[in-house]
C-alpha cells in the first residue's frame, strides 16, 4: 500500500512541468502556460546537425559553432523565449505562449555530408495548468448528495475518490457528466475532486459528515415550528404588555380605557 502511494506520487511528480518532452521521433508534446518546455529533438548530436521549421517556414538551424535562427525569429523577444542546446539536442521554450503551439517539422543531417539522414514531427500543445479547484455540495430533496467540482486551466479532467479509494457505481451515479456527481444520501467520509490536465494536476477535499436524508423537508418543518412560536411569543407578549401598561400607567390610563371599554365587556 505505501508503495503503490509513493509509486504514485513520483508518478505525479514526474509528470512535472520540467520533465522533457521525447521529441527524438514523430511525438506530441504538452507544455505548460507560462512554463518551460523542454522538447529534446535529437539523441545523438555528435556527428548530425538539425533545422527547425513550422508548416511554413525555417526557424533555425544548427550550425558546426552555433545555432542560427531565421529572420522572423531572429529577434530580441523571441531569442529571449527560445533556446537551442546543442549539446544535448535540446529546445527550451520559456516561457512558453499560446503562439508556440502547433505542428513542426525536424530534420536531422550528417554533418560532414549534410545528407538528410531523418525527419520527424513534433506536435507542440500548449495548456493552461488547472487551479483553484472548487467544490459545491448539496443536499437534494431525493435524498442524494448533488456534488459539483470546477476549475480553471484547459482541458480538464475530473476523477472522484471517496477516503482516498476511487468512488465506485456502487456509491454514486457516473454515467452522469463527470462533473456533477449524484451520491447516495447515505454516504459519509472525504470526498476528494481531482482535476488533471497533461500539464499539472491538483485537488480538493471536503468532508461529508451527516447523512444526506431529506434534510429540505425536516428544515421547512423546523422553519415552520419556528414562526409559529415566534409569532404566539410576540402576541403573547403584546397582549401582556398592553394589561401592564393599563395597570401601570395612570396617565394614558382614561385613553386606554376609552378604547378598551367595548372589549372589557367580555
Ligand atoms: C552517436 O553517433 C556517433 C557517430 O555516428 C557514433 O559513433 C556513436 O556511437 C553514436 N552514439 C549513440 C549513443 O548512438
Ligand atoms: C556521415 O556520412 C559519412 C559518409 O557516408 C559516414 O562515414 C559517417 O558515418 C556519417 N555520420 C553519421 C553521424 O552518420
Ligand atoms: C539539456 O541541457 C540544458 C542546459 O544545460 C538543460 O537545462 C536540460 O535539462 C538538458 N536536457 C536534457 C534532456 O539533458
Ligand atoms: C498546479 O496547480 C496547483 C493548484 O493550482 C498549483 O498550486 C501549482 O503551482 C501548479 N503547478 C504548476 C507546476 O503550475
Ligand atoms: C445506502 O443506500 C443504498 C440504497 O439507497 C444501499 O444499497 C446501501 O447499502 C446503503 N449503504 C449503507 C452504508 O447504508
Ligand atoms: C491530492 O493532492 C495531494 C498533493 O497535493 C496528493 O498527495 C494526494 O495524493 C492527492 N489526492 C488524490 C486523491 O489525488
């Protein structure tokens, strides 16, 4: 059990935004928003050269000193975000923009013939990290716990787990819209959202503690009870504050009386 636990954080973990994408063959490569991205697009530099291009044009090349970028992209703003290793093959994007996502093409030479020994493609995504996930929790008249979970980032994918255990259709209806969930009244425990994306995943807890048993209806009732006590307080309360002030206070006392003669009669 510890292990399985620890395999599955360091899975999470490895997933970090700093891990390198396999570019070396044909590949589809997620970055995050903002974040670096490390594409490694040849495996063995000693020997080979490389250029860079989108579906329309030449980005760079790697030159026996250096890596030389083309005009459109020789410039401050971008050099600034865009780096080639040629050491260890290497893009760096940092930080990546939505503008960088989209399909390039690597083509790899032998260096002393510069004769095209490979090309490959390299599909670059760019996502948005999931954040400030949201839970909202309520008690329906059926007697079900109506869960909603939301956040922000792009493409999000939503999973349950109920004390840490993924929730089963034994406990809940999930053939719904994954992100609403109906949950029998009689579950209790922690309930946990987690929301992934390809770039980062993060989650949120909360604790179902009562049992979810109509608790609409026994709230009207109570409601009810309320106001009819509230309201027999007050008219109790007016109608002894009325004898007091006509035992009490002789100086309204003739304007009382005037009014209350009629009714004195009873
Ligand atoms: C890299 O290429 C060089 C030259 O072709 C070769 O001698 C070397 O063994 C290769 N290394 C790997 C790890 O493939
Ligand atoms: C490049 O081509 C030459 C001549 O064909 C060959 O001897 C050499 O091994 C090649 N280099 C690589 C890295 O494949
Ligand atoms: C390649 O080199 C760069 C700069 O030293 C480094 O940041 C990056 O992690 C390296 N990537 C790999 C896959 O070794
Ligand atoms: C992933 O999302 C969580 C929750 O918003 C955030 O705290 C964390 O910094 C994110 N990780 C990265 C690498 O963006
Ligand atoms: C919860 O209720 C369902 C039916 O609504 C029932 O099948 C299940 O056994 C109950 N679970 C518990 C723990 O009472
Ligand atoms: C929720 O996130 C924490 C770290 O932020 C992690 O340790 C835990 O395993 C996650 N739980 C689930 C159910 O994904």
């Amino acid at each position: 059990m510890q292990a399985v636990l620890l395999l599955l954080l360091l899975a999470g973990a490895s997933k970090g935004l700093d891990s390198t994408c396999d570019a070396t063959q044909d590949a589809a490569c997620y970055g995050a928003l903002g974040g670096p991205v490390y594409l490694q697009l040849m495996r063995n530099t000693s020997g080979h050269t490389l250029s860079f291009h989108n579906e329309r044009k030449a980005i760079f090349t790697l030159r026996p000193s250096k890596t030389v970028f083309y005009k459109d992209y020789n410039t401050p703003s971008f050099l600034q975000r865009w780096q080639f290793v040629p050491d260890n093959g290497t893009l760096i994007i940092n930080p990546a923009e939505r503008k960088d996502a989209g399909t390039y093409r690597v083509r790899i030479f032998n260096k002393s013939t510069g004769k095209s020994v490979g090309e490959h493609t390299v599909q670059l995504i760019i996502e948005a990290p999931v954040s400030d996930v949201d839970l909202s929790i309520s008690c329906s008249a059926n007697e079900e716990w109506r869960v909603r979970c939301s956040s922000n980032g792009d493409s999000p994918q939503y999973s349950w787990y109920l004390d840490g255990r993924p929730l089963s259709e034994a406990d809940a209806d999930l053939s719904a819209d994954i992100q609403t969930l109906l949950l029998n009244g009689n579950v209790t425990g922690e309930l946990t959202c987690s929301v992934s994306n390809h770039v980062n995943s993060t989650n949120t807890s909360v604790l179902l503690l009562d049992v979810c048993s109509g608790i609409s209806s026994v709230f009207i009732s109570v409601w009810l009870a309320e106001i009819i006590i509230l309201t027999s307080l007050l008219v109790g309360g007016y109608y002894i504050y009325i004898r007091n002030k006509r035992t009490h206070t002789p100086d309204e006392r003739k304007d009382q009386e005037v009014e209350l003669t009629p009714t004195s009669s009873y």
